[in-house]
C-alpha cells in the first residue's frame, strides 16, 4: 500500500490501483472528494448513467484505494426496495458501535428504524441526526468514506436519510459517493444540486434541472453515458 496525499501531516493511504482507462476525470474527482473529507471539508459526489457503463468499477476503485480508511459500501438490489430503512441498516451496522452515545430522541428513532425496538415510525428528524451523529462519531476516529451503489434501488426512507445526512457533512471528515442508473432518484439529484463546493480542473457537463441530473454527450469517446457530480459541477468520460 502507498501513500499519495496527506492532509497536514496525515498520510492520505491508498492502495495504489490501476487507474480505470478513459476515468481520469471521475477518479481524479473522486480522490479529491476524499482528500478533502479527510481535512475536515466533507461532501457528496453523485455517478449517474445507464446500467453497465463502469460505475460500480469507479466505487470498486475508491474502495480499494481508501481501505485503509473506513469505508461503508451499500449495494442495493431491487428484492429490498419495498423494505423500510434496509440499506440503512446494511451501511449504519459497522457504526453501531456508537448507539448508545446518542441523545436519547435519536436512540429511540434509530433504534425503530433499525428494528432493534419498537414504536411508532421515527421521526424523520431526529432520525437524520442520529445516522449523522453515527457517522461523526465514526469519523473522529478515522474519516468515513460512504459508498452507495444502485441508488435507485434503495429503499425510499433510507435514501431520504443519507441525502439528508449528505447534505449537512461540510465540516466532517465523511464523504459520500452516490451511483444510480435510469431515472435519478430526486433524493439523490438534490443532493448535488445544493452542494456547490466548486471543483477545480473538472470540466462541466450536463445541469441540474429539478433536481435530476440530465445525461448528455460531452464529446469524448463514448460507450454509454455517463456522468459524475461533485458539488454543482459535473464530469464524464468514456468507458
């Protein structure tokens, strides 16, 4: 494992992967997505496209090029879209850990959502920040890399959960990367729309138009589309 960045006088560790062929755009936004995250500056980054176009490769490589830093991954599958709260449960697991130091509001909430007690269904804010305060804790540990794959698939209430989380981790070590095919849940879309940290050296691409990212050429090579988010800019390259 070699060591790439470092954040002050932190190493950033990273695996030293093979770049992706025609990525560069996507992993040089990705690796800055979590550069920044690891010096205090969190954010969200959105891959969207049609199916089997590398976007599952692109999360495989910041997996691997981050395993030295916590990374939770949620693949989601279209048998678990109709359960409530299921990808929370698969990406908060590892976090749990942390459970009882939250304020007992968002216990209670979390605690339902995860089936581990029962009650009315939670309140949807006290259950956002119990899932960011999981994280936070998490990340004064180490910084926290989320990884959520086939976005469109995940269950509604946790989708709505992770946006909300998402959008409120600018001053967190936490970074989330978020990749959907066909229609971009709306969730998702406003998570890019309403971060506009700019991204230097990325060129821009398709807008945000009602909270859904639009795919179009951007005059590379082209198998497919696809297009990544980070902030309120967009990025793309060929597979």
């Amino acid at each position: 494992m070699g060591v790439d960045d470092r954040v002050g006088d932190r190493p950033v560790a990273v695996s030293g992967a093979p770049g992706l062929l025609g990525r560069s755009g996507e992993t040089a936004a990705l690796r800055d997505l979590v550069v920044r995250a690891c010096a205090g500056s969190g954010g969200a980054l959105v891959l969207h496209g049609e199916g089997g176009i590398g976007k599952t490769a692109l999360l495989d490589s910041v997996h691997t090029e981050h395993r030295a830093l916590q990374v939770l991954r949620v693949e989601n599958t279209q048998t678990e879209t109709e359960l409530s709260f299921a990808g929370l449960q698969h990406l908060t697991g590892p976090l749990l850990r942390h459970f009882a130091g939250l304020p007992q509001p968002q216990r209670e909430a979390l605690g339902v959502a995860l089936g581990r007690r029962s009650g009315p269904a939670p309140d949807p804010l006290h259950l956002g920040l119990a899932v960011l305060g999981l994280l936070a804790a998490g990340a004064e540990e180490q910084p926290v890399v989320c990884l959520v794959d086939d976005a469109q698939w995940m269950d509604r209430s946790s989708l709505a959960v992770l946006a909300f989380v998402a959008r409120r981790i600018a001053a967190q070590r936490i970074a989330f990367v978020f990749a959907a095919g066909g229609p971009c849940p709306p969730a998702v879309g406003r998570v890019a729309a309403e971060d506009r940290a700019p991204h230097s050296g990325t060129p821009t691409a398709a807008a945000c138009m009602d909270g859904v990212l639009r795919c179009r050429r951007a005059g590379l090579p082209h198998q497919g589309r696809h297009q990544a988010r980070r902030g309120g800019r967009a990025v793309r390259a060929a597979r």
